[in-house]
C-alpha cells in the first residue's frame, strides 16, 4: 500500500515536470487515443519533442550514417512528423493522440470537432501497417493515411497544414 501511494507522488511530480517541460515548448506527452477516459488515464504518454534539433543535438552520428540504418532513421521520420503535428496542434486547436491496442498501432491520431485522421509512418522498406486496418474498422475515422514511401512522402507531409485533413 505505501508503495502504490509512493508511486502516486512520483506519477504526480513526473506529470507536473512534464507540463513544464511542454510549457518551455520541449516535450509532450501524446495521450493515448480512447473514447473511454479510464483506458486514456491509465496508459503512458508518447513523448514528443517540439523541435527535433533536441534529438539530433545529443547524437554522435551525422546525418548521413543515420539515413543508412533504418530504424533510426524511422524514428527520426517519425520524430519530425510528430513535432510538425504537435506544433500545429497548438495553432489549429486540434488534439494529438496516438492509438495502440495489443500489436496494432497507429502512430498519430488527430481529432477536430469530432473527425479523426489516423496517421500511420513508415519511413522504410518494411510497410506492415495492420494497425490502420484495426483502427478504420474499431473507429470510422474521416481519413486514415500511410506517410512515407508507399503512401504519402514525409517530405510533402511536413509541407501541409495538417487541419486541412479535416476538409
């Protein structure tokens, strides 16, 4: 018992440390994607960097031995559509979450005035996005998009008003 009250306080002063760590515009914690607000309480954040120049500043590797190992260099992708998304985010008033239940996942999903817009990233050869299927079936939502190779290039991507997904 006085573990689990213990845990309380840490998951209390974690929580407060990381809604200054977003108010300086570092890092957010993504909640998960739920209609049901116990499972979106009880699951971690995804933490989501505002700028990616925060990650790329604390590697040894140079940008070019990083585009040869690809799941770095997915993470790296995914990093920046994330940042993109969590920035407009702030200006377009949306909400950014993300989607997992038991191996499917969907790395981004948007929400406005009551549209969602799954957003699944693969920046790689390997393209397995089962998630997007479990998703569209379990919620409907207005749009679901693969960016990357097979889908819609991340380069583009970044380019976008991410709220015109909504249209």
């Amino acid at each position: 018992m006085l573990g689990q009250l213990l845990d309380a306080g840490n998951t209390t002063t974690l929580s407060h440390y990381l809604d200054l760590l977003d108010t300086a515009g570092l890092l957010a914690g993504i909640e998960k994607y739920s209609p049901n607000e116990i499972r979106i309480r009880s699951s971690s954040p995804k933490f989501q960097v505002h700028n990616t120049a925060l990650i790329s500043a604390q590697r040894n590797e140079i940008f070019a031995e990083i585009t040869k190992q690809p799941e770095e260099w997915g993470r790296m992708v995914e990093s920046a559509v994330g940042a993109h998304l969590l920035n407009h985010s702030l200006t377009q008033h949306f909400k950014l979450h993300y989607w997992r239940h038991r191996n499917d996942e969907i790395d981004f999903v948007i929400e406005k005035r009551g549209k969602l817009v799954g957003l699944e990233i693969k920046s790689g050869v390997s393209h397995k996005a089962s998630g997007m299927q479990a998703f569209k079936k379990d919620f409907n939502p207005h749009k679901i998009l693969l960016i990357g190779d097979a889908g819609l290039p991340w380069q583009d991507f970044l380019k976008i008003d991410p709220s015109g997904l909504f249209d």
